[in-house]
C-alpha cells in the first residue's frame, strides 16, 4: 500500500474552534425527552425526574451545547403549553411526527436538565405557526431577570434565576414543504428579520442561527441562502446547514466517501454567504451553524408507528443501531466540521439521545454508548484549540460516484497551551493499513502520548445493552514520533486519535 503523507506546521493554521462545535440536539421526537432524558421513576432517576445515568453519559461524551427542543416539531410547538403546573399542562397532537405530546418537559426543565448535565442551551423558536410575538416573549420569559410579565411568570414557576440563553434558532428547515407553516424565501426572510430586530431589543447579548436550506440536495438550495441572507445578514450571526447520510446498495466505498460531497456543501454556503456580504460591502464575515449532521437510517417500524400507530407518547422512532461503519464516517463528518472550524462555530450531531442517537436507553433499565458515542467524545475532548492548516497527500480510490476519494482524511488541532498536537485521522481502505507518514515542522521535541484506534473486524458489528462494549476503542495504535517525523499504519477503516505533548 502506498504511503500517505501530512505535514503540518503551527505557524499555518485554519482558525479557532468553538467549543459548540461540539453540540448536540435534543428534540421532542421518539424517546428522546420521553423515555430519554426523563423516566420519573427510573432507579437512577433524580427528584425532577432525569436519568442521572443518561447525564454521566452526556458528560462523558463531552456535550457542550444541546440544540432544543426542535426540529421539525418546533414548527407546532407553542412554548406556553410548556410551563406552570405540570397537571395543567395541555396535550397537544404533535403533527411533526404524529405523537402525543403531554408538555411534561417544557424550557425550564430542559433548562435545568441541562444545567445537571454541564451542557449550554440552543433554543429554536417557532417560526412555522407562530411568529414574532411569540420568539419575544420566549426571550423575555428564558432571559429577563424579573420585573415584566413573562420573566415574572418563570419566578412564578419557580425559576427565578433567568436561563441565560445565549443561543437562539429562527424556526426550523422552513424551505422544507414537510415542515408546518412551510415558508418561500422571501416570507421566511421578512419574518426572520423581523423576529431577530425583536429578540435582540429583549435581550441584545443573544445570537441568532437562520435557516439554510435543509440539505443540499433541496431544489431551492443555493438561491434560498442568498434570499434569506439578502433579508438578515445584518440582523444574525449565524446560517444553518444540515446534511444526513446513510450507506445505501450496500456500498460502503461511496457512503464513506460522501464527506467529500459534505465540503463541497459547506465551500458552497461560505461562498454563498461571501457574495451577499460582498455584495452590502459587509466586512462581518457570516458563520455557520451545521446544526443537524449525523448518520441516519429509517426503518419500516418507524413509517409504522407515525402512519398506523400514531398519537403514542414518546413512541421508540429512529432507533436503528449503528455499526462500526457508521462511526468511520461520523469520525469523516466530524474531521470535515473541524477543517471548517473558521466558519462553522456551531455544530450539532442530531441527536442525542434514542433517537438518532449516540446514547440509547431501556424503559427502566440500563443505558449505553452506540459506536458512533467514540468519535464524537474524542474530537470533543481532545480538539481544543487551533486547527492547523494540514496539507495531506493520500492514495485515492473511485468508483461509480466518486471520481477520486483519498483513503486518508486528516485534520490536526494543536491545544491552547500549545503544549499538545492531536491529530485525527481516518483510513478509508476496507482491507489493507495505511502506513502514514507525517512532517510535523515546528513541533519537535513531543512524544506519542496515546495513538487511540476504533477498529473491529466485523464492519457491522453494534454495541447492545447485552453486548455494550463489542465497539470500543483501544490505546494499540502504532504511532511513534521521532525528530520531527511521525509514522504509523492506521488499520482498515479505522478512526486514529494520535497525541503528541511537548516532551
Ligand atoms: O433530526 C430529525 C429531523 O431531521 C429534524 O426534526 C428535522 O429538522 C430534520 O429534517
């Protein structure tokens, strides 16, 4: 096998990244909330009813945001329902994915359980059937201290500290006909505007993500960003992208390469969103929120449950396992996000818990980690810092939709203190190691601290309740780093952590 070769150097760097690159989502979906992060009367389950069992996994996955509580049910969702007395809280029909939704988890208990659970909020507000007065009074209700009528009504539910909910979502997927109350470019723009210049009165230190289309593939992607950006781009900081992959035909070649179809996504929105700015002389340059990303399959029990089984209470929707594969290319997804980090601050693996999820849970019993839970909890821990600016060259394979996929994707993230160099890198090849070879400039005296390798001979394999750990990852890695060269064989389709410290 030819080798593949990076070089990277501290002085050439790609920029920044933002803790909330590693965010996650939470919708009032499936077992989410439902069964998820709440089951009052679970043995591990805390007085206001939170699965403590599911919050040690959340801060062991190294969570920083979590994106609430939609998706496309925020597009129906009225806040109010939400809060007060919980046995007077209505039930409402959820028409995003045909459940019963009893509000017993509204935003002061998602709030607080994030609160337990180390993470930062991401609030979406309704933009679907409902509009600017009700985005207001959530920020004056989530973030005013007290003294008006909807900070005065969350002390009266007793809240009395205010949220401080930094980060906030103008609706959900609006460009998307499935959603409710599914809007043109030019509604959506107006009303986001709008609804931005009133939330930023309430409270001017929030941040505001605006829909992008919902996945590149939209018929209207492309001209909807520039619409919708014409509208805010003064008014927000933030644009959204989500973007779903699932191996299909059984063609694990090409579902490994759709990363490389997830950057030319992303080169195409920062493009975009550098011709409005250019275009309104901006010298703010607009950020991105990839706000949704995972791999996710659907399965004939789901169809079954929203069309013939409709209306249950946290119904278990999307709960298909994930296999070794899926993990490889959640590791592709998340090295790609990286070697954006100059622009994407925000980022949110969709979703968190059940479904689709890399935490799973059983009605009263246990919980435990999918395969796709390690490479999130890697980058999280370990890609803090700056990215350097990687220059890799790699052996290349095709096949029927892709001209040339390079076996080796890489990115290199050098710590704060400067003290530490990790390096995440995939080998796409299905059968064969590959050797890497890397020209660390300006690093020299590191040592491998830990070369972390997430292989298994069987690709399906899932990790189950019964067979929790048949997915796991182990310190055997072969780096070894020498004046400053490094060297290693990463194995076939392998996800590789390498760290370096400073000797
Ligand atoms: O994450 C599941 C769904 O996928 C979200 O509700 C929606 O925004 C997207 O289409």
């Amino acid at each position: 096998m030819e080798r593949a070769k990076i070089i990277a150097d501290p002085e050439f760097k790609i920029g920044e990244i933002d803790p909330r690159l590693f965010g996650s989502f939470i919708e009032h979906l499936g077992r989410a909330v439902y069964g998820g992060i709440y089951e009052p009367g679970h043995s591990t389950a805390d007085e206001m009813g939170f699965r403590r069992d599911v919050i040690e996994l959340v801060r062991e996955m190294n969570v920083s945001l979590v994106r609430y509580p939609g998706g496309n049910f925020v597009s129906g969702y009225n806040w109010l329902d939400g809060v007060g007395p919980k046995d007077r809280r209505p039930k409402r029909l959820d028409l995003a994915w045909m459940t019963l939704e009893p509000n017993q988890i509204g935003p002061d208990e998602f709030c607080e359980w994030a609160r337990r659970a180390g993470v930062e909020v991401n609030m979406a507000v309704n933009l679907g059937t409902k509009g600017i007065e009700e985005a207001r009074n959530l920020v004056e209700y989530c973030n005013h201290p007290g003294g008006s009528f909807y900070s005065d009504m969350r002390i009266a539910n007793g809240f009395v500290e205010p949220h401080r909910v930094k980060t906030w979502c103008l609706g959900n997927e609006m460009d998307g006909p499935w959603q409710m109350g599914h809007k043109t470019a030019d509604e959506y723009g107006r009303l986001a505007v709008e609804t931005s210049r009133l939330m930023k009165w309430v409270d001017p230190t929030i941040e505001l993500v605006v829909c992008g289309s919902s996945n590149a593939s939209m018929p209207t992607f492309g001209a909807w960003e520039a619409t919708v950006l014409d509208y805010t781009y003064e008014q927000i900081d933030y644009l959204s992208l989500h973007q779903y992959y699932k191996k299909r035909n059984n063609d694990l070649e090409t579902f490994l390469g759709q990363t490389i179809e997830m950057d030319a996504f992303i080169h195409s929105v920062i493009s975009i969103c550098d011709y409005v700015g250019a275009k309104k002389k901006l010298k703010r340059k607009m950020n991105l929120s990839f706000d949704e990303w995972n791999v996710w399959y659907q399965t004939e029990t789901d169809e079954k449950i929203m069309k013939r089984e409709p209306w249950q209470v946290g119904p278990p929707l999307f709960e298909a396992p994930y296999s070794h594969e899926d993990a490889v290319v959640v590791g592709l997804m998340l090295i790609t996000l990286l070697r954006h980090a100059d622009r994407i601050k925000i980022a949110c693996m969709a979703q968190l818990i059940n479904t689709i999820a890399p935490i799973s849970t059983v009605a009263g019993g246990g919980a435990w980690r999918q395969t796709i839970f390690y490479p999130f909890m890697h980058a999280a821990a370990f890609g803090k810092g700056t990215v350097l600016d990687l220059q890799v060259k790699s052996p290349m394979y095709s096949n029927r939709e892709f001209d040339a996929v390079p076996f080796l994707d890489a990115v290199a993230v050098q710590n704060e203190a400067g003290r530490e160099l990790t390096i995440f890198a995939v080998n796409r090849n299905l059968t064969e190691p590959l050797p890497l070879e890397g020209d660390l400039r300006g690093i020299e005296g590191c040592r491998v601290l830990e070369h972390i390798v997430l292989e298994s001979p069987d690709w399906n394999a899932r990790n189950t309740l019964e067979q929790p750990n048949k997915v796991v990852p182990h310190q055997g890695g072969n780096a070894s780093f020498e004046n400053g060269a490094l060297s290693a064989a990463l194995p076939p389709l392998s996800w590789n952590v390498i760290r370096l410290v400073k000797a």
